[in-house]
C-alpha cells in the first residue's frame, strides 16, 4: 500500500471511529438540547472563534435552510456592539473544544445578564463553557487526526456531526418535508420541481404563429424567424395542428410538393396541448417525455394557447431531463 494510501486509510478509520464512540455516549442532553432550541420563539444564534467557528457557520446555514432560523454571531464582534443583535426568545449554542476560548468565555455571563439559554458544545465539561451552559454537549475526542496531535481535524469532524444531529432532530420535531425544504431552495433542484410554474418557463412572445390557409413558403420563412424548428398552425384563435422540420423534409419526397401548397396538409394535427393553470414545469416536464414531443403548447380554459414550451427551455431553467 502506498504512503498516503495508508494515511488516507488511517485518518478515516479514526474519524469514523470519534463518530462511532460518540454515538454510543449520547444520552438525555440531546432531547434537553432539542427541547430547548423547540422553546426558542427567536433566533438560534452559533458563536464559536477559530475552526469552530467556521464550524459553527455551516451549522447555523444548516438550520437556517432546514426550518429553524439560525444566524452565525463572532464572540469578538459581540463584545463590540453585537450582542444587540440578541433578544429575548433567542438562544445561543456555543462551541469551543476546549471550553475556555478567550473570546467566547467573555461574552458568557453577558448572555447570562441577558437571560439567554445556552447549548455549550466542548471536549471539556468542567470548562468555564461547560459550567454556564444549560445544556452541556460532550464533543471530546481521543486524538486528533493531525500527526502532532494539534489541528483540528477529528474535533471538528466530530463537531459538525453534532450540529448535524441537532439540525435533523428539530427537523424530525417540527414535521420538516420536503416541501418545506423547496421553499428554502427554490434555486435547487427540488425548488424548481416543486414551485416553478410551466407558463413561468415557456416562450409567450414571436411565436411562430401561421393561420390555417398560409402555404410551406410562409410556414418555411416563419419557421427560420420563430428559432423553434416548428410553425404552429392556429385556426380561430386555437392551435389545430405543427409543422415541424420533420414534416417539411417528409414533404419534399412527394412529388405534388410546392411551396405553394398549404402548410396544414403536412402538419401534425390535434398536437398535444395542456391547460397552463398554475401548471409546474416539472410536470411539462413530464409529459413532454410520456409524449415523446420536443414542444408542448400551453393553453388557457378557452383552449387558446398563451405559451409554447420546448424541451430546450426546461433544460436552460436546470431540470433534469431523462
């Protein structure tokens, strides 16, 4: 086995293993720490300097994101001005693996003063962190992954685990679905399945409209202006049929073909339309695929078409096609 192969193998095994040993250590301080972020009727407030700190960031974007409104606060940044961002129903969780970071430790009897509930997340429950938390979560580790024993690599592992455990309990107590979490995202791809409207992704503008009696040459001039590789055949304000690329080469091969003859002689006709009524893209999506069509119109209760959607516009808005 290679050198790094090894170390890789090593440093993994032990990580694992600081996940492992916490789990089996975990008892009531996880339901006294969900209890008490539940009772929060403010803001969940992480602070923590230094690595845990960085930690404590991504935990606070996880609860934030997850239903449970979270923002990360600098302890230095609070001794100098910004515990004013800090109210009543608000709680903190405070992270330090050894309890008694400078910085941290001096805004703890402020956030006493303030009558603030805090979560403290340290490797050393006898910390001055450890004696004003109201709920002490045990973060300690064996050894770091580090060689030298020094940076932070298992704790840190260890500690965003944590934040993770906390983030997904309240997730599990608040009834969070996915749904929830859409409206959280809606740039992700879950957002866009579950909110984002067909007629919100459709071309409704330059259709590349041609009435009943227009002939191939004006379907072929409309075809090259409308970018859809298609001309869309309406007859009293309604869409009767599709004259699409592959039609046009079909037609050359018959020997009646003229650019004169009407365009509705080699179209599709009756194409697949859909009610655009507060229709997702996602379900477009759908029936694009069952259809085996490159563009679905979209109409309105009069069955008029207000919008066109090809294939390529759900691709450009990020779904994924099949």
């Amino acid at each position: 086995m290679k050198q790094y192969e090894k170390i890789a193998k090593e440093v993994l095994d032990l990580e694992a293993k600081i996940l492992v040993d916490c789990s089996k250590r975990i008892g009531d301080e996880i339901n006294q720490a969900v209890d008490l972020i539940d009772k929060t009727t403010g803001k969940l407030i992480i602070t923590g300097v230094g690595k845990s700190g960085l930690v404590g960031a991504k935990i606070a974007a996880t609860f934030a994101s997850t239903g449970t409104p979270s923002f990360f606060l600098h302890p230095t940044e609070a001794m100098h001005g910004d515990l004013g961002m800090l109210s009543s129903g608000d709680s903190v969780i405070a992270i330090s693996n050894s309890g008694e970071s400078e910085e941290l430790v001096k805004i703890l009897p402020h956030l006493k003063r303030m009558k603030i509930p805090l979560i403290g997340m340290s490797g050393r429950r006898e910390s001055n962190l450890g004696k004003y938390s109201d709920v002490f979560l045990d973060i300690s580790v064996e050894k770091e992954a580090c060689p030298l024993n020094s940076a932070p690599t298992t704790s840190t592992t260890l500690t965003m685990a944590m934040g993770d455990v906390l983030a997904v309990c309240m997730m599990e107590k608040m009834g969070f679905q996915k749904e929830d979490f859409a409206s959280f995202h809606p740039g992700g791809s879950l957002g866009r399945e579950l909110f984002v409207k067909a007629i919100d992704v459709a071309r409704r503008e330059n259709l590349p409209v041609i009435n009943k009696n227009a002939t191939i040459k004006d379907a072929i001039e409309i075809m090259t202006n409308g970018k859809l590789g298609n001309a869309i055949i309406i007859e009293d304000k309604k869409v009767i049929g599709i004259l699409s690329d592959g039609d046009l080469r079909r037609a050359l091969m018959e020997d009646s073909f003229s650019l004169d003859n009407e365009a509705v002689k080699y179209a599709t006709l009756k194409p697949k339309t859909i009610k655009a009524d507060n229709l997702l893209a996602s379900k477009a999506l759908q029936t694009i695929e069952e259809a085996k069509i490159q563009i679905l119109i979209l109409v309105d209760e009069n069955e008029e078409m207000v919008g066109v959607l090809h294939i390529h516009d759900l691709i450009e808005a990020g779904f994924d096609i099949s």
